[in-house]
C-alpha cells in the first residue's frame, strides 16, 4: 500500500524569535520546510507529501517547491494550516487521495531527520502496527511540577517518574491511514502529538527507536546545531 506523508508547517515559530513562520526560515540557506520536505521524499516508499502551510503563505510555498530540486517520483500538494497543529494536520488528511493506506506525520521542524529513522517507522506500520513513533531514552531527568501562575517565580515538585521508563519522542509518526482519521474525528482534547490520539481510542502505539538528528527546532540554540549538523553532513 502506497504512503503518504503530511508535513504541518503552518506554526508561527513564537519561540524561535521574531522572523518568518518557523518552517520559512533558512538552514544553510535553504527553507527549514524544504530540508523536511527532502528528508521524506529521501524514502523510496513515499510517494506523496502533503505540505500543510501557513493559511496565508500556501501559494508561497508552492512556489518554493516549485523552486526546489525534488525527487521526480514524489508527488507534492499544498494545503492551508489551520490555529492549531491538530487542525492542521487534520487539513493535511482531507486532501489525502483514498489509495494512501500508511500515512507518516512529519513536523516541518524537525528537517533533519535520516531516511533510515523514516523507513523504520514506515516498516513498523506495514507489519502490522496501527501506531508508530521514533522515541529516544532521556538525558535529563523530568519532573512533574505545579505550573507556576506567574512565569519564572518556584514551581512545587510532584512528581519523578522513572527515568528509564520514558522516552522522547520524534517525527515522523506513522499510521494505518483509517485509524488516524478516526482519531481525528473522535477525540477533541489538545493534544500535542498524533500519536496520543490513537492512544486514547485504546490501540496500540509502539515505538521505533528515533534519531538525534531528528530533534525539533524550536529556540535559538537549535539553530545552530541544525547548522552544523549540516556542516558536518557536507564533510
Ligand atoms: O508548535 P510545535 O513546535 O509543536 O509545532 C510542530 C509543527 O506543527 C511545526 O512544524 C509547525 O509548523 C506545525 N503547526 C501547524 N499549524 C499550527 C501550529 C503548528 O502546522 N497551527
């Protein structure tokens, strides 16, 4: 069954600073949407991308792939963003044509993410898997806190769950085409992965192990670590 892989690229990029939406600005001169939109298109089992731009923005990021050497065997579309990612992405599975049977969700911001993290993923979901994430172990231990009401003032601890036990997780997400959707049509709550939607329908979600490479871009500093991961890259 063919795949097909939905970009959302529609945030405004708050935490990056002022500038262009986030998934517009330059790595190594190149639009941050266009290393993701590569990334994918690297696996020879997509054979679509959905590019879900910001509302505005659709017939500019049309004309940046346009504009951009892309695999001639990937078939590309361009869609407008909603308010939220969730809205966004459900934008993205509208436009999806009915032979599409795995369908991946790829964050704009995380352009760097290796072909080989995107065939694990896509491999889980043709064996059998409703639900796929790449997720790494965690550096940092995490606690649950008390969100504070004033920002920067104490927050009170309460909670450290075992570290060993959780993990990260990355883009792209992978998923029988029909179980995303019903997870979109059924559950409303924010959520801030697809995944967590399947999760709540109660199927299984597993992981595949995910790649540093794949880290989003989100602050400044992350900038310059997705410059020189393409530094290194060009070695
Ligand atoms: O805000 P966050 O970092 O979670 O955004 C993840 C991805 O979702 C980004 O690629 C962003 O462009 C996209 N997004 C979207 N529509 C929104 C908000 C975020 O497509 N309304």
């Amino acid at each position: 069954t063919p795949v097909a892989a939905v970009i959302p690229a529609a945030g405004r990029g708050v935490r990056l600073g002022p500038g262009a939406p986030k998934a517009l600005r330059a790595l190594s001169g190149t639009p941050m949407l266009i290393h993701a939109v590569r990334a994918l298109a690297a696996s020879r089992h997509v054979s679509l991308v959905i590019v879900v731009a910001p509302s505005e923005g659709a017939a500019e990021v049309k004309s940046l792939l346009d504009a951009h050497a892309l695999p001639e065997r990937t078939d590309f579309l361009v869609v407008p963003g909603g308010e939220t990612r969730q809205e966004s992405v459900r934008l993205g599975l509208d436009a999806l044509p009915p032979e599409y049977g795995v369908v991946l969700v790829h964050d704009a911001a995380r352009p760097l993410v290796p072909v080989d993290t995107v065939d694990a993923v896509i491999e889980a979901v043709r064996e059998g898997a409703p639900a796929v994430v790449p997720a790494l172990p965690l550096a940092d231990t995490v606690k649950e806190v008390e969100p504070a009401t004033v920002a920067g003032t104490p927050e009170p601890v309460v909670a450290t769950p075992e570290r060993a036990r959780l993990r990260a997780v990355q883009t792209p997400q992978g998923f029988d085409r029909a179980t995303l959707v019903r997870a979109h049509e059924t559950v409303t709550d924010d959520v801030t992965d697809d995944a967590s939607m399947v999760e709540q329908l109660g199927l299984r979600v597993v992981t595949v192990p995910g790649h540093e490479e794949a880290f989003k871009v989100t602050r400044p500093l992350d900038l310059v670590l997705a410059e020189a991961v393409l530094a290194r890259r060009r070695l």
